[in-house]
C-alpha cells in the first residue's frame, strides 16, 4: 500500500483542496467539498494508470485522514474519480494583466490581436 501525503492548497468554510503526494512526487489532487450536514462530496484527479485497488485505497486515505477528521458524523462520502494526465495549471497573473492594459492604453489599443 502506498504512502500518500495530502498538502492543503486551499481552504473555504466549506471546502478543502489538496495536492496528493508520493514519495515526494504529486501523483493527484482531491477537492474535498462539505455540503448538506452529513454529507460530503469529492472529485479525485488520479494518473491514468491508477488501478481500482489503488482508487479504493486512496479514497480510504482521503476519508479517514481528511474527512473524518473534519466531519467525524458524517453519513455519506461520495467521491468523483477523474483518471488521466495533467494538462498544466494556469494562473492569470494581475501584475501581466495590468502591464498589458497599459500597454495598450498607450497604444490606443483594445487589447485584441488584429484579425
């Protein structure tokens, strides 16, 4: 059985969002969701070559390490699986955002490329 450690990116009242690692290495993500009282959602993002063992496994790592911890009385865990490949993570940064306003204010541009 694999050792996974979960390092929490983001956290709401209602929601938690978790890199999942290995060994150093992120092999997933999980967004844990608390919606109605006893009630919590989840979408798991695992590698394509994740087997259903290895599913089962984590989502009882995710449930006993993050969700009971946080809604021990808990009725219901369900939990969406995404398998694949990580596209990239995006970010739009304000500071280039702000430069590229500029840019064309001065310009007397309105930001689009010329068709």
């Amino acid at each position: 059985m694999a050792e996974y450690q979960f390092e929490r990116d983001a956290r709401t009242p209602y929601s938690e969002a978790y890199t999942i690692e290995e060994s150093g290495d992120a092999v997933g993500r999980v967004d844990i969701h608390f919606t109605l009282p006893g009630i919590v959602q989840a979408t798991l993002c695992v590698p394509a070559d994740f087997d259903e063992d290895e599913i089962q496994d984590l989502i009882g790592e995710i449930d006993e390490r993050l969700v009971l911890t946080t809604d021990p009385d808990r009725d219901d865990f369900v939990v969406t699986v995404w398998r694949g490949s990580q596209a990239g993570v995006y970010s739009e940064d304000e500071e280039e955002e702000e430069d590229e306003e500029e840019e064309d204010a001065e310009s007397g541009g309105n930001g689009r490329s010329p068709a």
